[in-house]
C-alpha cells in the first residue's frame, strides 16, 4: 500500500524556498491525495467548484471559500470535471507565526479554535484577502533581505481577517455543533430507544431533515444511526443483565432487539461475549443501587461529553470530572455502574467502534484511522484494537473486504 496519506513536515518542505512562509497560485484538476502536515495551510478558491474534505467532513468550495487547515488536519480537495479550481495557496511555520504574532493577543485562539476552518468570505472579505495574498505573493518572488518578515507581517493581517470573518460567518453555523439538534436527538433516542424508531422518526420528532440530523450525529458520536441506537440498546441491556430477576428474553424485547438472536449477535459484536457470559462476570449484589444510577441523568451528560470528545488524544477522566464539577473517584464509581466497564474501557470501546466504520468503509490508511479516533501512534491503537476486538485493524479490514 502507497504512504498515505502524504505527510509534509517542515524540513522537507521549507528548505528550497529560504523563508518558512510559501504563497502561490495553482490549478487544480481532479482530486488531490489525502494528506497533512507540519505547517498550517491556507487555501483560497479564486475559481471553479468542488468538494474539500477536511478530517471526514465535507465542505462544498467555490470562489470565496477559504479553509485554514492545521497539523492536526487530515484534508483533500475534490475538484468538478467542468469546474476545474483555482486557488491562492499558502503555507506557513506554526511556530514562526507564533514568534512573528506575539503583539496579537488572538493569535493563539485564531489557530486553535474549534470553530469550522473552511468558510465562505463576503464579497468585501474575498476582496481584501486577494489583495492581502496578491502582495504577499509578489514579496514572496523578491529578492529582499526581508521579505520573511513582510510576510509573517501580511500573515497576520489575513489571520486577523479570517479570525474576524469566522466568528462573524452564519456559514461556520452550519458544521455540526453540540446543539439543540444533537442534544435533543440523543436525548430522543435514550428516551425511546426500545421502540422500533428509525432515522426518520427521531427527525420528525425534533423538527429537522434527516441529512442534517445524520451529519450532526455521524461528527458527535462517530457513529451512523443504526450503529448509535445498537450501541445504545446494548449499554441498556448491560445495566438489565447486571440484575438478577430479568430474563435475557425479557431484555431483549424490553431493549427494542427484534428477536433474541438478533439480540445476542449485536450483544457479542459489540462486547465480544454473550449476554449470558456477561451477566456472569458483571451480577451484582445490590439491585437497588444499579436501578437507582441507571436512572441517573448525570451519567447520560457525561457520555454525550465522552461521545463529543473522544477524538482527542488528551481526553481524561480528571477532565471530564472536573468538567462536570465531581471528583474523578465518583466519576469511575458511576462509569462503572452504569456500563459495568472502567472510564478507560468505554473510551476504548467508542474509539474502536469508530475506527471499525473507518476501516470498514474506506480505504483510510491504518494510521490516518488511529488520530481520527483519538490515538497517538499505530502502536496504541493496534494494541486496543487488539484488546477490543481479538484481531488487528489490518486483520479487520481483510475480513470485512473479504480478502
């Protein structure tokens, strides 16, 4: 398999130009490869239309989009046949932009904030940044002594721009955001989720179309719709079967499940064990206290949180507790009688079921799957996927593609 995606660090790319800062106008047909980088990227679409996806997420382009991608970001373009694209590209040091832009108090929130990075400009903003990029690009092909200072100088003039421009754009609004959308879908789901509900029902219900609640769902949980009510139905059943009166028919139907052995093949697909097994590993002495936490509303807020958050690599239960004002003993006490699994478990447990839809439906490189999902290198994450799964991701993909 060829190294995707393309990975340009620094070194490799800055040395031929003398300066860390590279501004250039280029044509583009057809699609460009997945791939990241050390350095931040800017791309402004002068002409032409297309598709920019940016770590999983789509975002329709044509003159005026602008995306400021990071070395966190896995991207590619997309370009229409008939549409070929235009584009103003700049790339640039994170860490020289730092030093350059320490006069500017909203640097750092410029690069690390977690609003959309591909926006649509108004006609005055698009205007102001092609000329902002048009006089970068003329210092960029001079001979002066300084030209990497009059750069970093005009940088931070369109950081500045597009910083201003994003918390302004109504377009930013419609990414998939933790709102009422999302909030009220999944407060939908947990309510009803041993009744036969489909997509449509749960969108009918809140009030929006069923592409936008599938897009906003599919960002904050990492899961299709079918998967994240299995997923949901399947937590219920673990707090049932933790008990010692239901019967694992009962369960069953009581969990929405629409035949006992439907029930076990997603119970086993999901737990790696059966119903059966896992009522013998997990019985507890007291009812009362599993019946009173399953209740608990405080536990579904925490899994939305650890739902919303699990792709970051830093995700801790000292956050999420301090997050929620508890101390991070309760928090694993909860954890674990609710899901009848440690913080560490569940988190590993949503991680790999992400990464399973990764690596079943696409080509995504093994690495690119692990940092989409929360992992810092390959190793981490074929050892959890490992311990989750019983095979490697290589191993899971082989079987999915019947290879």
């Amino acid at each position: 398999m060829p190294k995707i995606p393309l990975y340009y660090r620094n070194d490799e790319f800055f040395n031929e130009f003398g300066t860390t800062c590279y501004i250039n106008q280029e044509d583009m047909i057809d699609v460009f490869p997945v791939y990241r980088h050390d350095f931040i990227e800017v791309s402004l679409i002068l002409e032409g239309q297309g598709t920019e996806i940016i770590n999983d997420v789509k975002y329709p382009v044509k003159p005026g989009c602008i995306s400021v991608t990071m070395p966190w970001h896995f991207h590619t373009l997309h370009t229409k046949p008939d549409h070929p694209i235009k584009r103003f590209i700049c790339e640039f040091s994170m860490e020289d932009f730092f030093n350059y832009s320490a006069i500017w108090p909203s640097a750092k929130d410029a690069v690390f904030s977690k609003k959309s990075p591909s926006i649509l400009l108004s006609e005055k903003d698009f205007e102001e940044c092609c000329s902002i990029f048009n006089s970068m690009y003329s210092i960029f092909t001079s001979d002066d002594p300084d030209r990497q200072t009059r750069l970093y100088l005009k940088l931070i003039e369109f950081m500045m721009l597009f910083h201003r421009a994003r918390e302004e754009n109504d377009n930013s609004k419609t990414l998939p955001l933790p709102d009422n959308i999302t909030e009220n879908a999944l407060r939908y789901i947990h309510q009803h989720f041993a009744e036969q509900i489909t997509i449509t029902t749960v969108a009918r219900k809140i009030g929006v179309g069923v592409s936008v609640l599938r897009d906003n769902l599919k960002a904050y949980t990492g899961m299709e719709f079918h998967t994240l009510l299995t997923d949901i139905r399947i937590r219920n059943a673990c707090i049932l079967l933790a008990l010692k009166a239901p019967t694992v028919k009962y369960i069953s139907q009581n969990t929405g499940f629409s035949s006992i052995q439907n029930f076990y093949r997603s119970f086993k697909n999901i737990k790696g064990i059966t119903p059966d097994e896992f009522r013998r590993q997990h019985w507890l002495e007291s009812e009362g206290k599993a019946g009173y936490l399953m209740y608990n509303n405080e536990i579904w807020n925490i899994l939305y949180y650890i739902y919303q958050h699990f792709d970051e690599p830093t995700l801790t239960p000292e956050e999420v507790a301090h997050t929620f004002n508890i101390s991070t003993s309760y928090l694993h006490k909860i954890i674990k009688y609710n899901f009848m699994q440690t913080f560490s478990e569940l988190l590993r447990e949503i991680r790999i079921g992400y990464s399973c839809g990764l690596l079943a439906e696409s080509d995504m490189p093994i690495v690119q799957a692990a940092v989409e999902c929360g992992y810092n290198n390959t190793k981490t994450f074929s050892r959890a996927f490992q311990k989750q799964k019983g095979c490697t991701p290589t191993e899971f993909r082989m079987e999915q593609k019947g290879e």
